[in-house]
C-alpha cells in the first residue's frame, strides 16, 4: 500500500509553518521534530512506515525548510518560541520522535504538558546543560552578549561545507545520501 504524504501550511502566531502529513487522523499523532540544519525532509523515507500505525506530522521548525525564516530583529529564535505547532493544530496528545535540534523544543513540550506526552523517542537528543559541553559554553557567552564581533566568528558554523562536515566527515563516501543538503 502507498502512503500519501501531504504538504501543508498552518499559520502559527503569524508566521506560517510548513509540515508533512500521513496515516490517519483517527490514530495516535506521533510527532517528528527535526535537527540541524535539517528539516521534515529527514523523515521523508520513515513517515510512510509510521503511517500504518500513527497520525505522523512533521513540521519544519521556523526558520528551517519551508516555513517561515522572520529576521532576528522581528523573531525571537528561542526554543520556546519554537513549540506552538501542536497548539494551532489541535493535537491533544501525541508520542515524540525528537532529533538534535529538536529535542529541546520536543523536551519543552512534554515537560509544560505531561499528560500529552504519550511516549518519546529522542535520536541524539540531549536534554541536560552538562551534554552541551565546553562548545557550547563558549557559545552561551555570546549568547548573553551579542555584539558583532563573537558573531563574526560563529558564522562559519553556517556555511554549507561546515554543516555537511557534520554528516559527511569519517563516512565511506557515497554512503550519505545528498538529498539532506543543497
């Protein structure tokens, strides 16, 4: 049996967030949130699979994919800002399928509402400040003073060679795919 997937948009809090659809309405949602730098497009091959059993939805997060990418200035990217998809679909409970990026924001979710949270399923998903190691405590003090200097030095971190390292480096090649990256 094939499995359709939809492409939808949902207007949450004014920015409009893409996301995919399968299986049916009447089955338990499970929820897939993405990493970095990806977007639902990572989920594309297991959507199908949880559809036979699960409402599947996977959102690509503001600023990811297909939904909307606000400037800084108009948008505040916190993870919490990052979590009103269920909301503006009305998704009572749900089960988490949460990836890197994603986990923080899954994480959000469950701890705000338990009781919607019928089950988690965290990819490398960290979800204690000790995990984010001495990089990321170097980021946090930019994060607390962001002036233009520190910044300039984080922007590497966002090339296109820098992120498909991420994936790629210490991977037999031909072994990735490279639909996950432009």
């Amino acid at each position: 049996m094939i499995t359709i997937i939809q492409y939808k948009t949902v207007n949450v809090d004014g920015l409009d967030v893409f996301y995919r659809e399968a299986g049916d309405p009447s089955k338990p949602a499970f929820v897939l949130l993405h990493g970095f730098p990806s977007s639902s497009s990572m989920f594309r091959n297991l959507m199908p699979l949880l559809a036979r059993d699960f409402h599947v939805l996977a959102p690509d997060l503001i600023g990811f994919g297909n939904s909307a990418a606000p400037s800084r200035e108009s948008f505040e990217y916190t993870f919490e800002n990052l979590a009103g998809f269920l909301a503006a679909l009305k998704v009572d409970q749900y089960f988490l399928h949460v990836f890197d990026y994603g986990a923080p924001i899954g994480f959000r979710l469950a701890m705000r509402q338990p009781e919607r949270v019928l089950g988690i399923v965290s990819q490398n998903g960290n979800i204690y400040q000790e995990g984010l190691g001495p990089k990321w405590a170097e980021r946090a003090k930019y994060w607390a003073n962001p002036t233009p200097e520190p910044r300039a030095q984080y922007e590497s971190a966002f090339a296109p060679e820098t992120i498909k390292g991420q994936y790629l480096t210490g991977e037999k090649p031909g072994t990735v795919g490279p639909d996950g990256f432009p």
